[in-house]
C-alpha cells in the first residue's frame, strides 16, 4: 500500500514537468522574433552599402521616417487600426453564425457551403473593382472588401470544428434529450471556441494586407493611402517605415489575440510534444 502510494505522489509530482508555463511561452516566443528581427537588420544594412539610398534605404533613415510618421501621421494608423477591427469583428460575427448553420443545418448545409466556396474563389481585386462601382463611401467600400474576404474563413473552419465533434460527445448529450439551445450552448460552442481563436490567430496578418490594399485603391486616408503616396513621391523610406510599423502592428495583434486566448481557454491544459 505504502509503495502504491508513493508510486502515485511521484507520478503527480513528476507531471507538471511537461505543463509549459506563459513566462516560458512568452520568452521562448520573443527571443526568436528579436533574433530574426536583428538578422533582418543587418542584411539591409549591408545591402544600404552596395546600393543606392532610391533602391534600400539604412536601417538608420527608415527608423528616422518611422519616427516622422508616428509624430506626425498616427492618425491613419488609428484610421486603419479602426476599420480593420470592425470589419474583423463583424467577418467573425457572420462567419461564426454561417459556420454553425452548415454544422448543425444538413437541409441548409450544401447551398451555404456553395456559396462560401464560391466567395473563396473571387479574387480579391474583383471584389475591390465591384466595391468602387457599388458604392460611394470610401469606408463603406473597405468594409465590403474586408467582410468578404475573411467571413469564408470563419465559416469554413468553425464548419470543420463542428464536423470533428467526437461522436461519443454528441450520443452522451443526445442522451438527456435536450433541446437545440442546449446542444448548442454545452456541446457546441465550447468547441467552436478555440477553432474561433485558431482563425482569428490565422488570418490577422492577411486581414492587414488585404486592408492596406483597400486603402490603396478606394481611400484617400490609411496607411495604404499614405504607402500610396510614399510611391508617387519615391520616398522608398517612408515605405520601409511604414512596413516596419505594419509589422509590429501585426505582432501586436497576434500577442494581444494569443493572451486572450490564454484568459479563455485557461481551463484547457497545454500538452508538449517531446
């Protein structure tokens, strides 16, 4: 009896070994990041050597126009950083609820499921040429280019994220004969919750470039209209700013999506593979 016991005090301490902790996370995400950043640095510093300023500006002229742009047009950040949550929250909203219909729908499933796949396969350039002839409004046309695009990513994966449902899940609670609001509420959206993050953690990066090439061609404002700008007067510096900025924008988002999926999902135990 005692060695059984002292078998199981070892196993349960020796277990929190393989549980990775934030701090760990955190460090073992940012070290990289920072390694890969200065390797980048360096190699545009020494092409600045062997080529001319109009072609790669030093790392030392892009931090100066990153600084000018942050001092004097952090509007259009603001502008941009605006448009895009609004069109990501509403893509998520719709693609969510499209998502779950095709999951728990089979009478609905196969024309929602055209139809989303159909989106997938127009362009994003037509989508920009048909905004600028439907609509007026500048901010109406950003926001009809953005939801397009992102809703089929939310549906098609929270689609899949209910077809892998394990099935023991859906005979157990089909057992308590409850009604679709409890399907729902218990088996459902629990599940859905981290392929929601998962998408969201997947398609922030190509939501900023899709965004900056909305501005680029249907806004006078925006970090897209201002790159825009930056072009026409060669100001091959300005655009290398604002690069820098739309990446750290990006790694910013990924970080501020990836703790608040930490806060939600903290429930659920993190596994390593070794």
């Amino acid at each position: 009896m005692e060695n059984t016991q002292t078998k199981s005090e070892v196993r349960v301490a020796a277990a929190p070994a393989n549980v990775v902790r934030p701090e760990a996370r955190v460090k073992s995400d940012l070290v990289p990041t920072l390694v890969v950043s200065a390797l980048l640095i360096l190699v545009i510093q020494v092409a600045s050597w062997y080529v001319p300023p109009f072609i790669i500006p030093a790392p030392s002229a892009i931090l100066e126009s990153a600084w000018q742009i942050l001092s004097r047009d952090a509007n259009h950040i603001a502008i941009t950083a605006v448009r895009l949550f609004i069109a990501l929250l509403f893509a998520m909203t719709v693609g969510v609820l499209l998502g779950i219909i095709m999951g728990t729908r089979p009478g609905i499933r196969p024309y929602l499921r055209a139809l989303v796949i159909i989106d997938t396969g127009i362009p994003a350039l037509s989508w920009m040429l048909i905004a600028i002839f439907w609509f007026k409004e500048p901010e109406v046309r950003i926001f009809f280019i953005l939801s397009v695009i992102l809703i089929p990513f939310y549906a098609l994966n929270i689609y899949d994220g209910i077809r892998a449902l394990p099935k023991e899940w859906v005979d157990m609670i089909e057992s308590f004969r409850p009604n679709r609001w409890q399907v729902l509420r218990y088996l459902v959206f629990p599940h859905i919750v981290p392929y929601i993050f998962l998408t969201t953690k997947s398609i922030v990066g190509y939501a900023i470039r899709m965004a900056i090439f909305a501005e680029l061609v249907a806004s006078a404002i925006g970090i897209g209209a201002q790159m825009n700008l930056a072009q026409s007067n060669f100001r091959i510096d300005q655009i290398f700013a604002w690069t820098l900025l739309l990446v750290i924008i990006n790694l910013t988002l990924q970080a501020l999506v990836t703790a608040l999926e930490k806060i939600v999902l903290r429930y659920r135990a993190e596994a390593t593979v070794r």
